[in-house]
C-alpha cells in the first residue's frame, strides 16, 4: 500500500499523524504544502487532516494565499491551546517546564531534592508536575529526562548518575499525575529538542556534544536521532582523547570525563591552587590570567577541539552543535578548540562548523516536553469518518 491510499487503516492513520507531525514542527502551513512534503495526493491530505481538525489537534488559521498554487486557502497550525510538561532530573534537583505544542516555555518552577532514592525524586516528579498544573489548568502528557538509559520508555532500565535499575518510572508518575508519561535520556532529549525547534532545526545531519557535569554526544542522521540500543553501551563521556592524561572517576586515563567534566577541572584547578575553586571561578581565572587555570582551561578546550575532530571523522558529520551547563569552556578558549579540532584533521578536509548554544537546566527539562510531545503525536487517536459507500451499503 502506498501513501496516497487513505483507506482507513494503519497506513492511513500513520500518515495523519505523519501530517501532524509535519505542522507542529514546521506549521503553519497550507494543506498543499504538507501534502508535497510528504509526497501525498492533495486530496489525500484532505481525508487526513479532517479528524485532526475536528478533533482538536489542528486548527485552520485565517485565509491567505497559498504559496504552492495562489489560492486563497486556510493554512493548518498546531491548536495553541496545548500543552505538556517537561522534567530535567538531576542528583540534587529537579527541574520543570509547561510548553505549547511549539516547546515555547509557558511556566518553570524547580525543586531541590535531598535523595536520589527513586520513591523520592518520582514523589518530586509528581509534586512539581501537580504544582505546574495547578497554575496552568491541564497538560497532555509529560516527558522525564534524566542521565539514564530506557529501552522502552517507560523504564528506567540503568542509570549511573542516579544508581537507578529497572526502575518503572513512567508508569508510576502517570498514575500519580493522571497523564500519560514517557522517560528518556536526557541528551536525546535535549537533542530532540534542538533538532525539532532549536539550533537544528532544518538540519539532517548534525551532532549535538554537551560538556557539563558529565560529557553527552547524541547524532541526527538523516533526519533521525541515533539511539543506543543496549543501557550498557558506553557514551562518548569515555572515549579516550589522550592516553598520557589526567584519570577519570572510573579510573580510565585520558577520556574525555576526565578532562572535560567540570568536576574534574574544578578538582584538578583546586588542587593547584590549594583550595576549593568552582567551575565559574575557574573560567573567570584563566581569562584573568591565573596560569593553572589557564593551563586546565587550554587543555581541556584543546581535549573539546580533539573529541569534536573524532566525532566528525567518525560520522561524517561536519555540523557540531555545543551545550550544556559547562559549554563556558569553548567561549573562554576557542582558539585551543580550534587547534584540538585542527590536530588530528588534513589539511585538506572540509571546516567542521560549531556553534556554541549554552542552556540552562530548563532547556533540558523543554526537551523532556519535546519527548512528550513527540510520544503524543505517535500514540495520538485517530477515527476517520466511514467512507460513502460504506455508510450507504
């Protein structure tokens, strides 16, 4: 069956949602535009759209011409009258956020947690989302991003940051909160984000590296984000940089925790200089001139530069999207991001093109919303009206 049969069955129904998909990501947008994007007849655009309308999900906006053809037409947007929650999980907080179906951030609140025991940050989870509901009457789902590994969504299958296993997350927040509930990890999440409405919007291939409290790669390869498939697969957190450097907390020597983890820089700075220095006040100190956090800084940016270069050898991809909390590290030195980015390239290879993008902890729980918003969109209800000739029958 092609997708220019509409008949009312599971191709019929994946290609509405498919046009739904398409409008909340790129809308408004006129019937004829959708129906090109994904190669459909306009009239089978028609048929797919009229339950998503009638049901809610899409609303018409007000007549203009359509750029396809020049008719005066109605275009199709996402109803704004949406919305979903997004939870950031950390060790000692949580974060969270509403948003519209567009991920534009409509409330924030946050909320300390004192233990990483898993009844206790899902009580949190289920405190800040009641509490965010409360102020904004309704959600439709929540998404729950944390440094984690879950197969299904629904379970927390590992996590190392949170010493989490098997733990049925999803489930029981749903049942608290009375909405449905999806996991993640938290760099897909925040990659999802950024691929759908930020820095990669628009963009097939790209890669998104994170440096903060822990090191994240996530890949979108055409027009998909890659996914680890096993909880045990290692992250690029550990992927060895330099075999004569400093050890990581898992004892490997040279990876990329160990010199780009601002735990490890604040520690190996606060050493040199005897006394306890945070991750701020070590940028602030290099670009003072201090020479040990100079030193730390330029190795560390020289190491980001290193692990940018083998990402894109790696992938082909030449599209590098930084983050995270600690990102400060490639605006404080980019001339050593540059030289660890040009040590291990010819001379003849194409310019890796960054772009430096730093996020708070509430961009992290937006992409916990995104997740939400994507999971509503593929698990979304869809009726179509009995054809003619079988109401007639």
């Amino acid at each position: 069956m092609s997708l220019r049969e509409v008949a009312p069955g599971t191709m019929a129904i994946e290609s509405a949602r498919a046009a739904a998909r398409e409008v909340v990501k790129n809308g408004p947008l006129s019937r004829s535009e959708v129906a090109r994007r994904l190669n459909l007849s306009p009239a089978s655009l028609t048929r797919l759209a009229k339950p998503l309308v009638d049901s809610g999900l899409l609303v018409e906006g007000e007549p203009q011409a359509d750029p396809v053809h020049g008719r005066i037409a109605r275009p199709l947007d996402t109803s704004d009258s949406l919305r979903f929650l997004g939870v950031k999980v950390n060790v000692d907080a949580l974060y969270a956020v509403v948003t519209n179906a567009r991920a534009e951030i409509v409330a924030r609140s946050s909320r300390s947690l004192a233990s990483t025991q898993p009844d206790h940050v899902m009580a949190g989870i289920v405190a800040i989302a009641q509490s965010l509901l409360g102020d904004v009457g309704h959600a439709e789902s929540i998404g729950v991003a944390l440094g984690g590994h879950s197969v299904d969504g629904q379970i927390v299958n590992v996590s190392r940051s949170l010493d989490w296993h098997d733990i049925a997350l999803a489930a029981t927040v749903a049942a608290e909160c009375g909405i449905r509930a999806v996991v993640e990890n938290d760099v897909l999440a925040l990659t999802q984000a950024q691929h759908w409405f930020g820095m990669g919007r628009g963009r097939s291939d790209f890669a998104l590296i994170t440096v903060g409290v822990g090191v994240g790669c996530s890949l979108v390869i055409h027009d998909s984000v890659v996914r680890r498939e096993h909880p045990n697969t290692p992250t690029v957190g550990h992927f060895v940089i330099d075999r004569t450097g400093p050890i990581c907390a898992d004892g490997h020597r040279g990876c990329a925790m160990a010199y780009l983890s601002s735990g490890s820089i604040c520690q190996t700075v606060s050493i040199g200089l005897g006394r306890v220095v945070a991750y701020d006040d070590v940028l602030d100190l290099a670009t003072a001139g201090d020479p040990v956090a100079a030193r730390v800084v330029q190795e560390s940016a020289t190491a980001l530069g290193r692990l940018i270069s083998s990402v894109s050898m790696l992938t082909g991809i030449q599209d590098v999207l930084l983050s995270g909390e600690g990102i400060g590290l490639a605006t404080s030195a980019p001339d050593a991001v540059a030289a660890g980015i040009d040590s291990d390239r010819p001379a003849w290879a194409l310019p890796i093109a960054t772009r430096v993008e730093p996020m708070d902890f509430y961009e992290w729980a937006r992409g916990g919303a995104v997740v939400a918003i994507q999971d509503y969109l593929d698990t979304y209800p869809i009726e179509f009206a009995p054809a003619r000739n079988a109401a007639t029958a």
